[in-house]
C-alpha cells in the first residue's frame, strides 16, 4: 500500500485556494444559522433574593430552642414542603405561568418545569469548633428564571413569602409540639402517681398496723403490754392471798350479835361456823368421834332447812360488816385485773401478728413507695422541661430565636440571565469555521486529480522531464479581482453580522446604528 505524500503548507494553502468556495459557503450557511439561534432565542430573567440566616438573639445558656436541627436541613425539608405538586399549580394558576405549555402539558410536567427555573443556593463559611473544620449556613439565595421579568420578580416574591412564612410555622409547629408532648406525658405520669397514691393509700389502711415504720412503735407497745401483764400477774397474786386473808376472817366472824338476856351475848352459829369447826375437828378426831357425828348432823340440818347465812338486815356484827367489804372490794378488783388482763392480751396477740407480718408488708410497701418515688422524679422532671419548652415556644412566637430575614428582596432584573448570546455567537462562529474547513477538506479527499508535479512524481516513482506552469490570462485576472472584492464584502458582512449579534441585546439602537456606520467608514 503506497504511503500518501506528505502535504507542506504550501499544499494547503493551494487547498483553500481551490476549495474557497466550499469552505466559505458551508461557513456562511453555519455562520448565519448561529446568528439566527442568537436571535431567536427568547431571553430568560432571573429575579433573585438573598435570605439571611440570624442566629437566637438571646444566649442559649438562658433559654435552649427546642428546634435543633441543622439550618440547611430545615432549609431543604422547607423546599420539599413547598416544591409539592399542588402547591406549584397554585403558583403557576395565580401568576398565570406557561400559558403556551399549558395546552400541551399536564400539571406534573408544569410543576417540574417551574422546579427547574427555581434555583436554592445556600452560602456556607468554614467554622472552626473544637478542632474540626465544618460548614455553616450563613444564608441562602432563592431565584426563579422566566421569560418575563416583571413575573419573575412576582413569583420571586411569592417564593420569598412562602419560605418565610413557612419557616416560622415549622418552627412554631415543631416548638408547640414539644410542649404539647410534654405536657401530656406529665398528665400521664400524674394520673398515675394519683393511682399509685390511691394504691398505696388502700394499702395502708388494709395493713395499718403492720406498716414498716410502726415496727417501732409495735415493739415498744409489745414490751409495755408484757410489763403491764407482769403487774397485773403480781397484782393478781397479791389480791388472792387478801382474798384468802380475808376468807378465813370471815369464816371464824360471827355476822349476828344475838342479846342473850341479862348476863352475855350469844353468837348464833351459822353453817360456816360449823363448817369451820367440823373441819378443825376433823384434823384432831376421826369421823367416828361423837362430836364429830353431832356436828355433821347439825351440818346436815342446816342443808335439808335450807338455813344459810343470815340476810343482810340480820347482819349486826361490824367486823364481819368489814371483812365482807374488803371481801367484796377484792372480787371487784379482781374481775377489773382479769378485764384489763383479757385486753392487754388480745392487743398483744394483735400487735404480735402486726410485727410478724411487718417484713411481708414491707416488700410491697416498699414496691409501691419505690414506684411512687420515681414517678414523682419523672413528673417533676417531665414539669421543668415542659416550663423550658414552654419558654421555648414564646421564644419561637415572638421570633427570638433562629430566625430567616429577607436580606436582598428580588429585584427586577434589567438584562436576561441566559442565553448567554455572547457566548453562543462565539461558539457557532468557531463552528462554522470548522464547518468550512471541514467541507473543504473532506472535498479535496474525495477529489482524485492530481495537482502538481510533486504528486506525479509521488505517484510515477521519477520526475517530470520537465514542468510547465499555469499561465494567467486576462480572464483569470478580473475572476482573480472579483473574488477578492467577494471575499472582501464576506468579510464585511460577517463583521456586521457579528457586531449586530453582539450589540442586539446589549446596546440601545442608536448606538448600535452608530457603531455599524463607523465600522463601515473605517473599512472603506
């Protein structure tokens, strides 16, 4: 396969020479469809504000917000609230947006066109805290893109509005929602202290002697009652020896003093006289003795008579008298100690059952104490934080706290934000260049004919015996001219060409005029 020759500049400068007309034509048609593009394209107004970020006016050591989140958090959950598919409609039916893309389009697809000409920047700064480099979100900057720039600005404006007026409901909303959470939970947690109250109060009554802290009170009233038993025992005993005491006074005391006449008083015999007698004389004769036989026969004459001892109204002897009060005053007595005796035990029984179900009562005492204790702990906690986000939700409502401020209001804007028509000009003048030169090129590739000698001898291996070069006539020379003068007024076009593009929507028009005429001065 033969290798092509090797093209020098000459070359391709006899190339463009040939192929001018190639180049320039593809150039021109490429040239003048960029300048049209420029032109035609609508221009797009950007109405843009800038929002300050102001942090809690008032120190957070005094009053901590309840919102914590991060602004550029809150700024994007705002934007997702906010850029919904409703929401964006109402916008778009109020300042009457799209009306040429409403016929063609539905809603959604309106809702993501104005999405796209809405543009959120936030402007963050390097903060240095605790060792560690981070971002801050100091601001943000919301625009909105349309091809007129009185409703851009409007929308601008709405954008602006709802952003702020969205960012102190959020956080007013968030603020009254802790503050109801917390004091629900403290209603809970006090309902429950008054049930466990309630609990422990049925408790107490059910158990009132067998409470922890009686036990000391229990065995203090234990150890009283066994000291009173042990006296009243001694009181007991002592009563029935004065009883006993008493008891034979009166068994060997006559009753009745009986006038015996004129010389002596005759005491009269009543069955405990007898009795007495009998048995003393039992302890010094059998029961066979004669006297012994003739009392018991008395004895027993005193039983079948029914005779007992005489009635009061008979009873004359005041010793007797006497010895049957104290006799008396000791049953009286006794019956009183054996009372307080039955008492004194039926409430040490008692006390005794409270002390040994003292330790069973005081587990769940203790169970309903504990529970008490640290419901009230979490109530009183649960009350201090709900007074914190209490003062947290004022802070909030009269915006205290970390607060979004209008900075910058959207301006109208005096020039279109895009298309950059500089930079499209631009673009499609190197284009057409490239176009051109491309044509020409892919031309002369495609064209086989061999142009000069060098060619030839490329081709055939040896030089030409001998060269004879292109002689110009008359002719050739007034083509030579005229494409000179072409290629002349081209280039005045393309210059007034591209200084129309550039100046269209930059200058006013009389400059403009002014500025063509004194290119065309210049060049002629």
């Amino acid at each position: 396969m033969e290798l092509e020759q090797e093209k020098s500049i000459k070359d391709y400068l006899q190339i463009l020479r040939r192929r001018k007309y190639t180049i320039i034509v593809p150039m021109l048609v490429l040239l003048f469809l960029s300048v049209i593009l420029t032109i035609a394209l609508p221009p797009v107004y950007r109405s843009k504000a800038t929002i300050l970020i102001e942090q809690q006016h008032i120190p957070s050591d005094l009053v901590k917000s309840t919102v914590i989140s991060f602004a550029d958090e809150r700024i994007r959950q705002i934007q997702q609230k906010l850029m919904t598919i409703d929401n964006l409609n109402k916008i778009i039916e109020k300042f009457n947006l799209y009306k040429n893309e409403k016929k063609a389009v539905n809603s959604s697809d309106l809702a993501e066109q104005f999405k796209e000409s809405t543009t959120l920047e936030l402007i963050n700064a390097d903060v240095i805290g605790k060792g560690k480099n981070t971002k801050a979100t100091l601001a943000f900057t919301l625009s909105f893109d349309y091809k007129a720039a009185g409703i851009a600005q409007k929308v601008a404006n709405e954008l602006v509005t709802l952003f702020l007026d969205e960012n102190i409901r959020s956080r007013t909303q968030r603020a009254e929602e802790s503050t109801k959470f917390l004091q629900e939970e403290a209603d809970k947690f006090k309902l429950e202290i008054q049930k466990i109250e309630n609990q422990l109060a049925e408790y107490k009554d059910k158990y009132s002697g067998s409470l922890p802290e009686l036990l000391t009170v229990n065995l203090s009233a234990i150890s009283r009652i066994e000291n009173s038993l042990q006296q009243i025992q001694l009181q007991e005993k002592m009563l029935q020896e004065r009883k006993i005491n008493l008891s034979n006074q009166l068994a060997v005391t006559s009753p009745v003093i009986v006038d015996a006449g004129n010389t002596k008083n005759t005491i009269i015999e009543t069955r405990a006289s007898i009795e007495n007698e009998y048995k003393n004389l039992l302890d010094k004769y059998s029961s066979t003795h004669p006297d012994v036989k003739a009392l018991k026969r008395k004895l027993d004459n005193f039983k079948e008579e029914g005779k007992d001892e005489p009635s009061t109204a008979q009873i004359n002897n005041p010793a007797y008298i006497q010895i049957q009060s104290e006799m008396n005053l000791a049953n009286v007595e006794a019956k009183n100690l054996n009372q307080q005796k039955i008492s004194l035990n039926d409430q040490l029984k008692k006390l005794e059952a409270n002390v040994s179900q003292t330790h069973q009562v005081e587990r769940g005492y203790s169970d309903l104490m504990r529970d008490l204790e640290n419901h009230k702990a979490k109530y009183n906690e649960l009350k201090a934080k709900y007074l914190e986000a209490k003062l947290s939700q004022n802070l909030e409502v009269e915006q205290k706290a970390e607060k979004f401020t209008l900075l910058e209001p959207p301006r109208l804007p005096e020039k279109p934000e895009k298309p950059n028509r500089i930079k499209i000009l631009f673009a499609g003048f190197l284009f057409s260049i490239a176009g051109g030169l491309g044509a020409g090129l892919l031309a002369e590739a495609m064209d086989s004919s061999i142009r000069n000698h060098s060619s030839l001898t490329h081709i055939m291996g040896s030089e030409p015996l001998a060269v004879i070069p292109y002689i110009e006539n008359q002719d050739d020379l007034k083509r030579s001219r005229r494409n000179k003068i072409n290629f002349i007024i081209l280039i005045l076009g393309l210059i007034i060409g591209a200084t129309a593009a550039i100046h269209f929507f930059y200058m006013p028009l009389d400059i403009l005029v002014n500025k063509i005429s004194d290119n065309i001065t210049m060049l002629f």
